[in-house]
C-alpha cells in the first residue's frame, strides 16, 4: 500500500528553492512515498548547465590557462574569484645545497597560507614526482601562487575556472548543447 510522508526539512526545502526559484512562493511541505518512481535527473538543467558537473570540469584548448614552473620563482597561476580546479605535476630533485620545495599557496593580499607543499630534504640524493588536482574558491582579492626555492624543482599544469563565484558552472570553451 502506497503510503505518502511529509518532509520537513529546511535544507531540502532550501535546496529547492535554490535549483527550482519559480517554486519559493509554493508553500506545501515536500512529500516522500515508498512507491518506486523512475527519476529523471534534471538537476544540471536547473543549475543552468546541461552538463555533468565532471564533464563541466574538462579542459579544451581555450578554456585551461597552462603553467610550468621551474627553478626559484614565485608565480600567481589563480587570480579571478570563482572555483578554479587546479593539476598538473610536481617533480623534485636533490640539488646538494638546500631542502627542495615547491608550495602551493594562497593569499588574500594580507596574509598567506600554504595549501599544498612538496618538500624533499638536503643531502637525501632523491627524486620525487606526483601529481596534484584540486579545486580552490576564490573571494574577491585572492590569489593561488607556486613558490619554489630551487634549481631542482619543475611543475607543469593547467588551470581551469570551473564555476562563477555563484557555483554556476562555466561550460568547457566550444562546447555546445544541441
């Protein structure tokens, strides 16, 4: 026997009338059932994308701005509000002279703090290699940079900006929905 529930919650109901804003005035509770229902997922469509949110994350020629890094160089690769999804890769070597590191850091303008950071010690006779990808959010006046501090060290990578400062999802460059 179907049986139909009231929802009362108030971060479904907020989510509702985020994706769905021609529903905010609509002031019935939201219902479950325990009947089985085909779902069609029109989520991506009502957050204004017809793309997955993996697919929305892919790289084109013109929608990636690429950076290699090498040497002691201290380099701004993110510097628009927004998520950014960030990868590439990371390489170190013992160069006798110093601790070898490369950092991933962001700022503010004002104050700095290391969100990724590969360090190989002195005297080790090491290499070291690996991959990096996360997204970063960025507020108005912030900035992700790479600082090395020596000769040993070579990122190569690409950056993307995924969604606005909004959440909206950015569409690969070229992309288009037929």
């Amino acid at each position: 026997m179907a049986q139909i529930i009231s929802v009362t919650s108030e971060a479904l109901q907020a989510t509702i009338r985020r994706l769905l804003p021609s529903q905010q005035g609509f002031g019935e509770d939201l219902q479950a059932s325990n009947v089985i229902t085909p779902v069609i997922n029109l989520t991506p469509t009502a957050e204004g994308s017809v793309l997955d949110s993996d697919l929305a994350r892919a790289i084109t020629f013109d929608s990636q701005s690429a950076f290699q890094i090498t040497g002691t160089v201290s380099t701004t690769i993110v510097n628009t509000t927004g998520f950014h999804r960030i990868f590439g890769n990371a390489s170190l070597s013992d160069d006798g002279s110093t601790d070898v590191k490369i950092s991933f850091v962001l700022t503010d303008g004002l104050a700095t703090k290391t969100v990724l950071e590969y360090r190989l010690g002195l005297g080790s006779g090491n290499e070291y290699n690996d991959t990096f990808d996360f997204i970063a959010f960025f507020n108005p006046g912030e900035s992700l940079y790479i600082q090395t501090n020596s000769g040993g060290v070579f990122a190569t990578g690409s950056t993307r900006q995924v969604a606005d400062v909004n959440g909206n999802l950015i569409q690969p460059a070229g992309f288009v929905f037929e």
